[in-house]
C-alpha cells in the first residue's frame, strides 16, 4: 500500500531544493527532476508544493512522461483532502441544453435576416 501524504505535508515542500508536486491526487519529489525538466525550470517552481494537475495537463504530457514520472512516485495524497468531484446535475444540463437551444435559434433567425434581403 502506498504512503498517504496530507496537503499540509505537500505545501511545506515549495522551494527549488525541496520540491513536491501534485498531480492527479498522486505524490512527487521532483526535487532531482528539476534540472532535467524539457519544459525547464521554471514550469515545476511555478507549481511547487501543490496541485499541478491542471498544469500537467494543459501541457499534453506524453505517456514517456508519465512513465518517467513514477520513479519520483513517494506516495498519494490523503484522502481528506482529495477534491470531491460533483455530479452534474439537472440544472447544469438544463442550461446546457438551452444554451444550444438559443444558439441554434438565433442561427436559424440570422440565415432568416439574411435570406430576405
């Protein structure tokens, strides 16, 4: 079974000497990576000592990446403070829906504008 760090224990390791990060609720010490980095430096220290998963992902890391990620694996973020995804609920598709709706609609109204000219 893996280690479970707290996000306390993850924020206390923000400095370029002494760098953890987050990333898909699992735990990393980058501190030996950081030199190494293609995307330099900089990319890591900006997200030390939190959650860098949004980050990661923009990027478009490659699945060599992640494989290169596991070595600096030291454990998972505490269950407590792993951010519970909410459903989506009715309201949301609703507005989802009729934000089509309207645009669709008003698609409809312009090509109509248009075609009477």
């Amino acid at each position: 079974m893996s280690k479970e760090i707290s996000l306390a224990e993850v924020k206390k390791h923000n400095k370029p000497n002494d760098l953890w990060v987050i990333i898909e609720d699992k735990v990393y010490d980058l501190t030996k990576f950081l030199k190494e980095h293609p995307g330099g430096e900089d990319s890591l220290k900006s997200v030390a000592g939190r959650d860098g998963t949004k980050e990661f992902i923009d990027v478009g890391h490659s699945q060599e990446a992640r494989q290169i990620m596991k070595k600096f694996l030291i454990g998972n973020l505490a269950a407590s403070d792993i951010k519970k995804k909410k459903p989506v609920g009715c309201r949301e598709i609703g507005l989802a829906v009729g934000g089509i709706l309207l645009g669709v609609a008003l698609i409809y109204a312009f090509k109509y504008a248009t075609a009477k000219k």
